[in-house]
C-alpha cells in the first residue's frame, strides 16, 4: 500500500496521479491522505515519461469532482483515470451508468450546483465609495458546501468588473480590483456582519412580490434549500410571509365585487374602440 | 411618497406577470466598460418567495395608473388600488443599487397605460436608455410592450432590451371584449408579426458578423388560465401557433389566482394550480419531446388529465406502442417513454454503443423504475404483456388526491 498526498486541489492531485500511473501503482494499492495523516505520505517523484494522454472529458470531469469536499474523490478519481489510461476502457467517460462514472457524475453536479448557487445566493454589501475616483467596494459572507471560490470567482470578475469586490468564505476568500483576482485562504466568521442600507428595500421587494395566493413552500425550498437562508438578508421573511398567506388569501375572496363601471369620456379610448370596431368588421 | 411605499405598490401591481426569463441574451459582460452587468448563457434565480417562483429581475410597474379596465389585472382603471409612479431615475438607481450587490440578473418593466400607449412606451424606454446609455449597463432587460405602440417605438424598445413582450391574456376576442374592452388580438398578434421580423433582421445581421448590434433577442407572451372558459386544447393550439409563426420563446401560464378588488365579472373560484403546471408540462412535450399538441390532446378530451403528466397520460392511451427496447429504439421514441427525461435519452445513446443497459444501470441514472419498467424492455427485464394490457395500470400512477399538490416542477421526466 502507497500513500500519497493528493494536495489542495486537481493540480496537485493531478501531479501526483501522473507519477503513480507512470510506475504502473494500481488504484488498490494507493490510499490518498493528506500529510500529517496515521502514515508517513511517500514522494511523488516528478513523472519521467512523456506526458500521458487523457481525454480531454476526463480532465473537465475530473477538475469538477475534486472542488467536491468527499475525501474519495481522489481515489475515485485515480480509479477512473487508471481504467481508462492502463485498464484499456477508452469509452467509461461516455457511459454515464458506470458505478465509478455514475458518483463522478454525481460529485459534479453538486460542485456546479453549488457554483450556480453562489453565482446567486452571494450578497454584496457596500463598504465604502473612493472619494476621488467615486469607485465603490463591496463585500460579501459565503459558506459554501464545496471547494468552489476559485470556480465561481471569473462570473463576478465579469459581471462587476468596475467596482472592487471581496467574497469571504470558510473556504477560501476571492478579491477583485479592477485589474486582479487574487486569492486567499479561508476565513473562520463573517466579516462584514453589518447590513447594507439597500436590504431594507431589497426586503420590501421580496414582501411585495411574493403571491400568497399560490403558495409553494417545497418548490422554494428545493431551489432555495434552508443552509442558505442566514445569508440571505431576505430569508428571515418567508415564515412571516407564509404564515400570514392564508389569512391574506381568505380576505382577498371575501371582498365584495367590484361592479363594472362604465367607460369614461377619453379621446384615446374612443380611438381604439374605432379601431376594434373596424377589425372586427 | 417614500420610495419604499412606492416599490411596495408597484412590485406587488407586477407579480401577476409569470414571466421570470433572463437566459438567452447575447454574451457580455463589464470588462472594458465603465457600467456593470453581463449577460448570457442560462440565467440565474437570486432568490425564491414561498410561492416557488423565482426573483430573477427586478419586476415593476413604471406605474399601475392605468387607463384601460382589464378585469382581471387589479391595476384596471375601475379599481380602488392605492396609485403610485416612479420616476426614470428612481427605477434606474434601484436596477443599479440591487444589480450591485448581486439581487437581481437586471429589469423587468413594465407599465399601467397612462394617457396613450405611445406616451406611455415612451416613459418605459427612458429608463432603458438611460441604463444603457448613462451607466453603460450591461445586465439584462426585459420591456414589455404595447400593441398600439407606433413600430418604431416598440423597435426602440428592442434595441435597448434583451427580451421584449406582449401579453395575450385571453385567447379569444370574445373573451377579450368582455374582460379586457380595451384589448385587440388583431392588433396584439400584427405587433408580435413585426417583432418577429425585427428579431429576424438582428439576427441575420449578428451571424452576418455585426458584432455591434444591440437588439433583443426574442419575445414572449402570457396567457390568462382559467380567467375564462378556454380549454387546455385551445391554449396548446394557441401555444402551437405562437412558437411557430411568431418565433416565441416563451408562453407563459398564469393560472388566474383571486386579487384584491375582484371584478364582479370574473370566475369567482381560482382554478387549480396544477392544471397551470400540467399546461407547462404539455409545453415542454411540444417543444423538446416532438409531440403534436392533436396527440396530446383531442377535441373530445380537450382539457388535460389533472392528476396523470400528460406524456404518461399518453402512454396510457397508446399501450399498443409499448414496450420498446431500451437497447435499440430511436432517440423520437425513447422521448416518449414516461420517466426518461431528455437528457436521460442522450446519456442512453451513448452508453447503448459500448454496453448492453440493465435496470441497475438506470437507477444509477437516477430514473424511476416503477414509472419506466412498464413501457421499457432491458437486457434483464421485460414488462409482461398482462401489467400494459391491464388496467390497472392507470391506477397504480394515479396519485391519492390529497398529493396533488404537492407536485413539483420536476416531477414530469
């Protein structure tokens, strides 16, 4: 049995991969743990071979599942590499049903899932405006479930490429100044824990856009499941929102009719009451 | 008026409108501009009210003054509503301050009609063109547009916006004169013909390489469900016919849910919510799954099964096709297998080429056995020709009534 250390992330893991493959080490006898673990991690030797070629769906699988926080991602990861490269399966990434391919396939999609939710679910705060160049600097607090700052940062570097940004998070924290994204390591505890003078209209948009004639509690809950709600300026209203829906719902249909009234002297009415008249004719 | 009352009345006069759309917009972004925003691929929802609905853009009324008496829209002129009227600069520094921290994908706005639908059109192009051009603002815009409008101002309208639309509502002109006096499909679906058109020319101009085109890139509608005695048929026929000669989007159903200040005109009782998602179901089957809307439904059953999705509905009432063989049926009739969703399909292509599929393969697919084992044949499974013919095939899907509700979106595969 081997023991190797897979690192931080793909391109440390991806080091060590290349150099087991290159001394032929099945993925039985390899145990991924990390340094300071119950045994000593061997050296990875820098591969001597060529470079070996892997498909390239492999490399996008691959560079996906390891922002998974599962500690067997690596393994797993090791096992579907070695049966493509060394066990001749050139065809596993295409079958989706594979056990090996059907958890990568899985781990994936909760890492792109949890990008998607922190492209949404990060809230800015303001933290100050540069009195000469009028340039703002926001903040925010994000707890995600999986490795996925370095992922995620590119949309906002995008998106609000002209203001400076910081998003803090447990695992890993992100800064954008215009020019850079850099990188730093996580933080334990919320830095900005002030709320943004906006969020108190941002709350009254929530309240007033909300139906509560047609209440759906599970369908918001599955897009907006409950981890996320204490970062959420927003969230603290929905027990509120839904307690209060059928009482609401009750009054609306008690109201008394409104009769039809007739149509009033306007010019422009008059106008498209010709105009229907002659389509119609 | 506090702006906050102000966003309070005039968020709440805009949430009938269902439509939450910020995907399909021309890539961009903020890198080299002065503004922020970007747009493209799928768009994200910022959040969720417990209604299911998604917050995507920020969804106003520029104001709910409005002239016309659409009976089931509480801003109509006959109603007691509280009024209230942003002005350009106060909708274009909320777009701003909720895009900056990250709330919204960008705008929708829309409008009470006040004094003309020109006057009015006029108003709501302001507030784009001053986000477009004041503050180089490159999220995403969705205007809704105004039939009577002149061309050109709705065509204005499209080269700031990346979405416009019109509203339906009803599906007919009888409908229409009765609840909605003002409205004119004639006149909605020549404006729909011309913004097609227009959609078109951007579009050839965008593949012919003008990369500086600014222009929507489609146009969507809204139907009322349940405001009126339409069937499900009608509104697919409908649906069927906007999709292909108006190039839309996207139909949106809004079953009719009770307001505040009911019309003495309109149904008192709402309809249920799930004949709304049953419609969106059957919507899907027609544009990703090849069904005509006659095989989903027909002039004697014109109104869709309430408790069945309507692809197992159909299989239900075309046994004779089934069982098919998962290892050799065409990608066209593996769509229609009820459980087997359209990305499900592709994975099976691809997986049929090098393996021969058994039932552990799908579960690892994650799909619904008991749902699929009827209408599939695997390596080690074949349905017995007695559990299609029975029927108590119906009964094993139907689902106790107490459930219905608690369907969700995701349910249809």
């Amino acid at each position: 049995m081997k023991c190797v250390d897979p690192g931080e992330n793909f391109a440390s893991w991806r080091a060590a991969a290349r150099s087991l493959l290159d001394e032929n080490v099945p993925p039985h006898e390899v145990l991924w743990e990390k340094a300071g673990g119950l045994f000593p991690a061997a050296r990875v030797e820098p591969p001597a071979s060529p470079r070996l070629k892997v498909p390239a769906a492999f490399v996008g699988l691959a560079e996906s599942a390891a922002c998974h926080r599962d500690p067997s991602r690596w393994a797993l990861l090791y096992q579907i590499l070695w049966r493509v490269v060394r066990g001749g399966e050139r065809h596993l990434l295409s079958i989706a049903s594979d056990p090996d391919m059907a958890k990568a396939r899985a781990l994936e999609e909760n890492v792109h899932r949890e990008i998607h939710k922190m492209h949404a679910f990060v809230r800015f705060k303001l933290i100050d405006t540069d009195e000469v160049s009028g340039r703002e600097r926001y903040a925010a607090w994000f707890e995600p479930e999986h490795f996925i700052v370095e992922a995620g940062a590119p949309f906002f570097k995008k998106r609000f490429a002209n203001m400076d940004w910081s998003i803090f998070t447990p695992k890993g924290c992100v800064h954008w100044n215009g020019k850079l994204l850099t990188f730093t390591r996580g933080i334990p505890e919320n830095p900005v824990e002030d709320p943004d003078a906006l969020e108190a209209a941002w709350r009254v948009y929530y309240r007033s856009i909300f139906n509560p004639a047609r209440l759906k509690v599970k369908m918001m809950q599955t897009e907006m499941p409950k981890r996320y709600w204490k970062n959420l300026p927003e969230a603290d209203l929905i027990e509120e929102l839904i307690g209060e829906s059928k009482h609401r719902v009750t009054r609306m249909l008690a109201e008394e009719l409104r009769p039809v009234k007739p149509r009033p002297k306007n010019a422009y009415l008059d106008k498209l009451q010709q105009l229907s008249a002659e389509e119609s004719s | 008026m506090e702006l906050d009352s102000k966003l309070a009345i005039l968020a709440d006069a805009a949430k009938y409108d269902a439509s939450c759309a910020s995907s399909g917009a021309v890539r961009g972004n903020s890198l080299g501009g002065k503004g922020v925003g970007s747009t493209g691929g799928a768009g994200i929802c910022h959040s969720y009210t417990p209604d299911g609905r998604c917050i995507s853009l920020l969804k106003v009324l520029l104001t709910n003054l409005c002239i016309y008496d659409c009976h089931y829209c509480i801003n109509r002129r006959s109603s007691n509503v509280r009024r209230a009227a942003f002005s350009a600069g106060e909708v274009v520094k909320l777009t701003l301050d909720f895009y900056k921290r990250n709330y919204i994908e960008g705008l929708f706005l829309s409008s009470g009609i006040t004094r003309n639908a020109d006057y009015t059109m006029e108003q709501v192009i302001a507030v784009a063109r001053t986000l477009r051009e004041v503050h180089d603002f490159r999220g995403y815009i969705h205007l809704k547009t105004i039939p009577e409008a002149s061309p050109e101002l709705i065509e204005t309208a499209a080269r700031y916006a990346d979405r416009i639309s019109i509203n339906l509502e009803l599906p007919t002109q009888k409908s229409l004169d009765v609840l909605a006096p003002e409205k004119s499909i004639v006149r909605t679906r020549h404006a729909m013909g011309r913004i097609r058109n227009k959609l078109d020319e951007a579009h050839e101009r965008r593949k012919g390489g003008d990369r500086k085109i600014r222009h929507a890139t489609g146009q969507s509608t809204q139907v009322i469900v349940g405001a009126d005695s339409s069937t499900d048929a009608d509104f697919l026929a409908q649906s069927d016919d906007l999709y292909g000669n108006y190039k839309m989007r996207r139909v949106y159903y809004s079953a009719f849910s009770p307001i505040p200040e009911p019309s003495s005109i309109l149904p008192t009782k709402a309809p249920p919510l799930v004949r709304e998602h049953r419609l969106y179901q059957a919507d899907w089957l027609m544009r990703f799954y090849g069904f005509k809307t006659t095989e989903i439904l027909s002039p004697e059953t014109p109104n869709l099964d309430l408790e069945l999705d309507p692809k197992l509905a159909w299989a239900l009432r075309n046994r004779q096709d089934f069982p098919v063989d998962i290892q050799s049926a065409s990608r066209e009739i593996l769509l229609r297998v009820p459980g087997l969703g359209v990305r499900n399909v592709e994975r099976i292509l691809n997986i049929r080429r090098f393996t021969r599929i058994r039932l552990a393969d799908l579960i690892r697919l994650r799909v619904s056995l008991p749902k699929v084992q009827p209408f599939l044949k695997t390596e080690d499974h074949n349905p017995s020709a007695y559990l299609l013919d029975s029927d108590a095939l119906r009964a094993r899907f139907v689902p106790k009534p107490q459930q219905l509700e608690l369907f969700s979106a995701d349910e249809m595969r």
